[in-house]
C-alpha cells in the first residue's frame, strides 16, 4: 500500500513524491473505459444530430485505419505506464540499486501478464480457447520491455532504441514478403471481406503467392504471424490485435511515456516550460504520424509505427493539460474522481470482469424499469440511466479503496 498522494506547497513536484496529475490523467483515461463512453453513445438517442453522431462514432473504435477518441484510450494508458516507471524505477535504483529495480520490471511484468490471463477466464477454457495476448498482457510487455531498457540505457540511447523499434517495425511490415494464406488468393485486396476465413484450418499456408507491403485487415505482415505462430484463442478468429509483432511499436509508445516523464522528473525545467516542451514535442508527433500514414496507414489493430506517433502526441497533450491545470494552476479538486480511479485502475478493471459493473446497473434499473424510461421519458433515457449507474458504481469502489487507502500494487 502506498499513502494518499500529496503535492509539495511551491514548485515542481519532488521527484519522491507522485504526480497527482499523473494520478488524474490515468483515471480520466479509465472514466471512459468504466462507461463514460456508454453515457456519449447514448447521447444519439436522445437527440440524432450531426453533433450527437460525431460524439458517438468518437466513443467506438475505427473499424480499421483511421484514428478517434476511443483509439486513444489503450496507448494513453501505456504511454502513462512509461511516465509512471520513470519516478518508481528511478526512486528504487537511487535507494536500493538497479538490481532490486530490475527484479521489481521482472516480477511485475509477471504478475501483470498472469493477471491478463486470468481476466480472459485463465483456465476455466480448455485449450485452445486460453488468450495468451490481450490488454493487459499488452500493458505487462510494453511495460516489462521500457522498464528494462530505462533501467540499462541512458536517454539518448533509449531515444535511439525507440526510433529502432519504429522504423524496424515499419521496415518488417513493409519489406518482408509474406503467404497470401486466403483460402482463395487472387482477388480484389481491397475487399477485405472476400477472405473468409475465420479459423486456421482454412488457412491455406503451402500458397505459392507472397504478398508486400499490403496493411488490410487480416492481409498483412503482423496479422500472418499471428496466424503462423500465435497459439492459443485469438480474438479476430486466426489473428489477435494485441499479437506478437505488434508488440514490438507498443514497446515504443511506453518510451515516449519514458520521455515524458523524464521531462517531467527534470527540476532544473521549469514547469510551464514543461507544459510548453510536451505541447511542442505532442505536435512534432502528430504531424510525423499523419504524414507517415500516407505510406504507413494509422491503423489501432496492428499498432503502425504511425498510430503511435499520433497516439503519443495526442497523450502528450493530454498529460501537458492535467499538468498545467492540476500542477501549475493547482486547480486540483475537480479532478478528485479521476484521482479515486486512477490510484487503482488495476483493481477497477479486474472488478469489470468479476462483477460486470453494467450487470449489476441493470439488476438496479434495468428491464421494466429501462423500458419503461425509454418509452414514457425519452428515447434512450433508460439506456443512460443503467450507463450512468454502472458508471457510479465504479467511481464509488474507487472512493471506498482510495477513502481507506487501499492501492493495488503489483
């Protein structure tokens, strides 16, 4: 367990001491995961407008290329993870040496990975319906592989890594020829559907052909070694997003966290200078991002070396507002809630899966009572009354564990 977090009276915070910012930033990032998205989606019902359908196709992930607010929600936490290692890492090796910090990377990333397990239903599936890769292993690797690199690497080699992972990954995906294993190859790429296939067994791997450079869905680089080699369930039938190869940029997006939070541990910056150097740098990323989508599609599900620019310049902006207004300003009690959430957004997740917060909403106003709400009140209000509940029901197991000082740390 770990004390209430507090902010030191002038200044930038010292580096011993966590970043009530970061704290917010993370359980802002959660809100949405928790059903704050349910609640805007939901605002289409009430009122179908331009504005109303621009709000909710933010809140759902792109179908493939592209970037919205929801694409943001996953990297943010990993770009998150790599600001946090740096204050924890760096505290454990000034006072207990880089080989208590380095068994700190390896246990934790163990645990982390054994509990993403787990929330997909560890072994109460038989084989072969056991996910090896998912979110939370995602966040188990991105922050296993950063922790070490910060702990082995001064910053200049590191940056020089991080652009290694990059531009290696794109060299991979657009170099390296791979089977066109559809069942029946040959046709339009362009028409992702006409593959087909859904399971392994209709993979045809002894194919002549070879594709390259080809990002489709399910036709590319990443999604074939997942084919190939990835055992186990797989979320998109014979490939997972979260699958080996593109674990290597994910490991990027935790060192541009790394980075930032470099900056942010600096004290001899002053802290609008902070502000003004994760504005810039956020807007250097996002122009290089959305420019190398023009070769390098920005793409969520196989984690382009281009979606983590975009990704990582939009985090960036993100943590340099929470900075400014809960450090520099210190306007701070607005962001009580995100600060409950984000102390245990672990716990918070794994109660998800356990207790289904939505599940219970409905126990409380769902069925006649929803029907009736959506029927006599407005269209959709009994929809976001169960959204809103769920959503409470989160926020109030935070305050209760935050309230007692109860921290899941791994």
């Amino acid at each position: 367990m770990n004390p209430t977090p507090t902010l030191p009276s002038t200044g930038a915070a010292a580096p011993s001491q966590r970043l009530l910012s970061l704290d917010a930033l993370r359980g802002f990032d959660m809100f949405w995961i928790m059903g704050g998205d349910l609640i805007m989606t939901s605002l289409r019902r009430f009122n179908d407008n331009p504005a109303t359908r621009f709000l909710a196709e933010q809140f759902d992930h792109k179908d493939w290329a592209g970037f919205a607010f929801y694409d943001l929600i996953f990297p943010l936490f990993v770009f998150i993870i790599g600001v946090s290692l740096v204050f924890s890492l760096t505290r454990m090796i000034e006072r207990e040496g880089r080989a208590v910090a380095l068994r700190r990377v390896f246990r934790r990333g163990a645990l982390l990975y054994l509990l993403g397990v787990f929330y997909y239903g560890g072994f109460s599936k038989e084989w072969p319906d056991i996910r090896l890769l998912g979110v939370l292993q995602r966040l188990a690797l991105s922050y296993f592989f950063a922790g070490l690199l910060f702990c082995l690497f001064r910053p200049k080699a590191l940056a020089a890594i991080c652009a290694g992972l990059l531009l290696g990954y794109w060299a991979l995906m657009a170099l390296v020829p791979f089977p066109d294993v559809r069942p029946t190859p040959g046709g339009d790429l362009e028409v992702c559907k006409e593959t087909g296939f859904t399971n392994v067994a209709q993979l045809n791997f002894a194919t002549p052909n070879r594709l390259q450079g080809v990002y489709l869905k399910g036709v590319n680089l990443a999604n074939y070694v997942d084919q190939r080699w990835l055992p186990g369930y797989k979320w998109d039938g014979t490939w997972d997003p979260e699958g080996l190869l593109s674990t290597i940029p994910a490991v990027g997006t935790c060192l541009l966290g790394v980075f930032a939070g470099l900056l942010l541990r600096n004290r001899s910056v002053d802290d609008l200078r902070k502000v003004v150097l994760l504005l810039s740098a956020g807007a250097v990323a996002v122009a290089a991002g959305w420019l190398w989508n023009l070769q390098f599609p920005v793409i969520k599900k196989i984690w382009t070396s281009s979606y983590v620019l975009v990704a990582g310049g939009y985090s960036a902006w993100l943590l340099a507002a929470f900075y400014y207004v809960i450090e520099v300003r210190q306007w701070q009690n607005w962001a009580a809630p995100f600060v409950w959430i984000g102390m245990n957004p672990i716990t918070v997740y794994l109660g998800d899966a356990l207790l289904s917060y939505y599940k219970v909403a409905e126990r409380l106003a769902g069925g006649s009572v929803r029907d009736f709400l959506n029927a006599r009140v407005m269209v959709g209000a009994g929809d976001a009354l169960v959204a809103i509940i769920a959503l409470g029901l989160a926020i109030l197991l935070c305050r209760f564990l935050y309230r007692r000082k109860l921290f899941l740390r791994l």
